[in-house]
C-alpha cells in the first residue's frame, strides 16, 4: 500500500464516519417520530488492490483498502411486523355496556306493584291510574331498548361502508408508496422514509382488516386479506378497490336487500373477512344465535318477550270484565285486550312486538275499561271483584308462561346473558391488548431508537473521526519529510 493509497484509507474512513454521525443525529431527530424505524449505515471493506507487475508489493505485505458504504439499513423484524399486524385487531363493546345496566328489569318491577296495588281496591280510579302508567312506563322501555338496537344495527352497516372506504385509502396511498419507493430505489439508496410511512399504513390497515404482506427482492410489496389469497388488495403500483353492495336479508326483520355486503371491485365476487374491525362490525350487526350473539339475537329476544308477556297478560286480562262508569257511558264488558300494536294503512292489526307494543288506546282514554272482575257488573251499586286483578297480579310470579317461563326470570337471563357478553368481549380484549402490547414493545425494542444507545454510537463515531483526522495528518508529516526534507541531512 501506498502512501497516497493511505490518504485514500482515511479519506473513506472520515467519509463513512461523517455519514454515521448524520444518521445518528436524524434518529435522534426522529425519536418521537411515530412510525419512525432507527436506521443504521452498512459498511464493508474495501478489498486491497493487488497488482501483477515486476514493481507490484509482495501480496504478503498489502492491507486493505479502506471502507466503502453499502447503504442505510432500517432496523426492523419481520416477523415481529407479520405478528403484529395478525395481532391488531378491534371488537366493539358499547352497545352491550348500555344494554347491561337495562330499565327493563325496573320498569317490569314497577308495573307488577301496580297490578297488586289495584287488586286491593279495584274501585279506585287512583290505582287503575297508576297501573296505567307503569304499563305504559313499561312498554315505552321496550320500545325504547328495541328502537336502539334498531338504530345501532344501522350504525353498524353504515360502518361497514365507512371502514370499506378506509381499506380502499389505506390500499390506494400504500400502493402510491410503493411506486414511491420504487423510484427512489433505482438510485441503489434505500428510501427508509418512504418506508416507514408505508409500515404505518400497513400498522393502520391492519387494525380494519387482517392482512399478509409480501415484498419481493426489488423492493415490491404485495398486500392482500386473510382469507383472499386468490386476489391482491394491493399490487405493487395497483390497488383494488372493495365495493359494498346492499344484497343481505336483514335477520332482525327478513327484509330482503337491506344490508351491506362487501365484495371486491368487480361487484361478484365477495370479500372473505376474518377479523378487525370490520369483522366486528359485520358480526354484531349480523349475530342471531346464543353463539353468536349480534343485535339481531337481541332483537329477537325483545320481541320474543313483548309477545309472549303481552299474549299471557292479555289471555287473562280478555277473560275479565271492565268496570262500568255510568259518567262517561262506559258499559261493562269483556274480551278486552290490555296490549295492542298499531294498525296498518289499511286498518288491519301488524304483528306485535317489542318496537310497536303498547297500551290498548281504549284503556288509555279510560280507566275503567282495565278488566279487573271476574263477573260482569250490571248496575252502579255492583261492585268489581278483583278476581281477575288477582289472577293478573300472579302471572309475574309464574314459572309456567308459554315460551318465556316467567316475566322476571326471562328478562333476569336476557340481562345477564349480555353481562356475560360484555365479560367474554372484555377479557378477549384486554387478551388481544395485551399481546399486542406485548408484540409492540418487541418491535420497539428492534426498530425504536434508544437516546442512550445513540449517544454511544455519537462518542464512537467521533472518536473514529478523530481518528481518521489524525491519520491525514500523520501521512501528512510523513510525506512532508518524503518530498520536503528527504536528502537534506546533514547539508
């Protein structure tokens, strides 16, 4: 090795020493960058250059050349990323926290008082009043609880849409990226910037759906949905959109059409959805089993109980007999039923349920037409018995019900079958944070930047600097008693 060809050595190692330390300023720049990997510069060393002439030095004696830059590498776990993004998962849980601490059980409670109030003095207008009220207390919760879940399930299709929509910008900017990248990269340079937005992205992405990813050795990345292996969401530059069509019966109503579904852009073939968000979002909108419990199941429940409480009450109640109120011309009478539901368009009875249960309107204009005697009453001087009061006020204490077993029983399981919902969601999310943590912490720890680990490499760097400094102006010397001062002892 030459002399010059030592100035060359130094010359490279103040180069890849100067570039070490911009780099460790930008990821100390970068620190509190969300999405920003640490990057690293890789070197390698310049192999000595052996020559074959008479003159060339012995291959013996011959060092290296110095060190050559490679390129800037990010710091990042594959594996660690993959995990994550099959990790990054959402369920939802609010609907269930409100349905669990539910007025219905309250409002059950307070009309079944009512009823025994007024089986004591079946004569008082006060307490055929007070019943009335509860009873109407009590249907509006039903249908207040019902016209909820009506609109949640709403919300939730109208979620669907929204989260397509997300997936279709994520899909579109990551394949921007990529193109991105790609041009940059021709140079031979790593576009680590470009880079680390596009795993954010992916970070992103993966939280609304469950995806696998693929970059080939130019740097081509291919993302596609669990589940889709057959269809790429995005292909390099390209990106397929997914596209919701209204094609799904609704299991709350039967109404054919009504719900989103979501199928790629070619609007035949579906999309398979695993997990993330919209997974969650298509399960509780669709849910209607004790397996799979969605708004639909609670709907159904609802209805279930408005029909067979308002069927049971108004069996015995129909069997009774009104008060007669000679004031108003109210006659006594019977076949009266307590709960109704509206009338359609055309003035023909609509099926009963939760949403449209309520108070037979000739009850509510009067009082005394709740049928509280078990016999017909004749005259002003005929009091109402309250046999029939009695056998109303029994129905909240029966077992036997057909098809619910009992009021208070039915609507204890309904209410604790959601707790025991929102506590299965709890825990499965609190499980699904906690290895998402877990996996986040990991991936920190490879690609974060540590503010004490680049300190370190900064006083490495500088000392290498400094170094390389002193080796120029050690061959500087050393050429300067060569050239300035070499036969000139002793003169």
């Amino acid at each position: 090795m030459s002399t010059f060809g030592g100035l060359d050595i130094a010359r490279s190692a103040l180069t890849a020493t100067q570039k070490s330390i911009d780099l460790t300023g930008h990821n100390i720049a970068n620190a509190n960058t969300e999405g920003y990997t640490r990057q690293r510069l890789q070197v390698v060393s310049v192999a000595a250059q052996v020559g074959y002439s008479r003159y060339s030095t012995a291959v013996k004696g011959v060092t290296g050349g110095g060190v050559e830059i490679v390129t800037v590498d990010q710091i990042r776990n594959p594996f660690l990323d993959r995990q994550y993004h099959d990790e990054n998962i959402s369920y939802i849980e609010g609907l269930f926290d409100e349905l669990s601490g539910t007025g219905i059980t309250k409002s059950l409670s307070d009309f079944s008082a009512s009823v025994q109030e007024v089986s004591k003095d079946p004569t008082s207008k006060d307490n055929r009043t007070n019943m009335l009220q509860n009873a109407l207390k009590f249907t509006e919760t039903l249908n207040h609880y019902a016209a909820q879940l009506t609109d949640k399930q709403t919300e939730l299709d109208q979620s669907v849409s929204v989260v397509v929509g997300e997936i279709n910008d994520y899909a579109s900017n990551i394949a921007d990226l990529n193109s991105q990248i790609e041009r940059y990269e021709l140079s031979g340079q790593k576009a680590n910037d470009l880079r680390d937005q596009r795993n954010q992205l992916l970070d992103e992405l993966s939280s609304l759906v469950p995806i696998e990813t693929q970059e080939n050795s130019k740097g081509q990345l291919r993302v596609t949905i669990q589940g889709n292996t057959a269809q790429s969401l995005v292909e390099h530059d390209t990106a397929t959109s997914l596209v919701v069509l209204k094609d799904k019966t609704n299991p709350a109503t039967g109404e054919a059409n009504a719900l989103n579904s979501v199928y790629w852009a070619d609007g035949t073939t579906k999309t398979e959805i695993t997990g993330g968000s919209l997974k969650a979002f298509i399960d509780l909108r669709d849910g209607n089993s004790p397996a799979d419990i969605g708004v639909p199941y609670l709907i159904d429940q609802l209805n279930e109980f408005a029909t067979a409480f308002s069927e049971s009450f108004n069996a015995v109640h129909e069997a009774g007999w009104t008060m007669l109120d000679t004031n108003t011309g109210v006659v006594s009478k019977t076949d009266v039923s307590f709960f109704t539901s509206p009338k359609d368009l055309l003035g023909a009875p609509t099926t009963l349920t939760a949403l449209n249960i309520t108070v037979n309107p000739d009850i509510v204009s009067n009082v005394y037409n709740i049928a509280l005697s078990s016999k017909e009453i004749t005259t002003e001087l005929g009091k109402s018995n309250n046999e029939a009061a009695l056998k109303l006020a029994k129905l909240f204490s029966s077992t036997s019900i057909p098809d619910i077993g009992g009021y208070n029983t039915f609507i204890e399981s309904f209410v604790g079958e959601i707790a025991v919902e929102v506590s299965h969601i709890e825990n499965r999310v609190n499980g699904e944070k906690s290895l998402l943590d877990s996996i986040s912490q990991q991936r920190q720890s490879v690609s974060g930047v540590s503010l004490d680990e680049e300190m370190t490499n900064l006083m490495k760097y500088q000392h290498s600097y400094t170094a390389a400094a002193r080796m120029i102006t050690t061959i500087d010397e050393m050429l300067d008693v060569l050239i300035n001062k070499t036969g000139t002892v002793g003169r």
